[in-house]
C-alpha cells in the first residue's frame, strides 16, 4: 500500500547553507522561506521547496566524471540564456569547460554543485 508520500523539498549539502541559498534566491528570484541553526529553504513558485543543509566535510562532486558520485543536477530555464549567464557568472557561479550542448549551459554553484541554464 502507498503511504501518500509527497515531495517536499529537494536538499543539497554544503558548507553554508544560508550563503548558497542566497546564491539560488538572487539567480531565481524566489524567497527565502525558512532559516535553522542547520539549514535553510527556498519557497518556489510552484513545487518542492529548495533547501540548503550544513554539510561538514561537504566534497563538491566531479562534473562530467563517470567515476563521480554526482547523481543530479538543476535545471533553469530562462528567456535570455547569454544574460543568464552573465548574472550567474556575476553571482559567483563557475561555467564548466565541457558544454555538452548550444541551448544548454552547465555550470557550478559556489560550492560546486552542477546546474544548467536552458532556453
């Protein structure tokens, strides 16, 4: 039998929750929702919150690596992806060397997680 469960937020470790919640909250425009002593959410317009966890150790996975334990990645889409990339690169993201495609920019979050910006 199902137990009903519904999505409530996708979590991603870092060194400082609130700084790279910060991160997300300029690049999308959503609001912070909730600040606690470990952690730190998104409320997004229409979904699961994107929250922020304290992760001592935290180790940024390897992108492209077929050996790395990266197992996602964010997907944004935006209208204007060069003026998207130059407000991420601004924000203190980093674009990889290795672009798999034209309409699709993949980069890291100040702490190393991948994301794309498509059109």
């Amino acid at each position: 039998m199902a137990v009903n469960a519904r999505l409530r937020a996708f979590v991603l470790e870092c060194p400082e929750p609130e700084k790279l919640a910060r991160f997300y909250a300029d690049l999308t425009g959503w609001s912070i929702d909730r600040v606690e002593d470990d952690g730190v959410a998104l409320q997004t317009p229409a979904g699961p919150d994107l929250s922020f966890q304290l992760a001592p150790g935290y180790a940024p996975p390897s992108w492209p690596d077929p050996a790395s334990s990266m197992q996602y990645h964010l997907d944004f889409q935006v209208d204007d992806l060069e003026a998207a990339e130059r407000e991420a690169l601004a924000l203190g993201a980093t674009k990889f060397e290795y672009q798999p495609a034209e309409t699709c920019l993949v980069f890291a979050d100040p702490v190393g997680h991948p994301f794309c910006l498509f059109r």
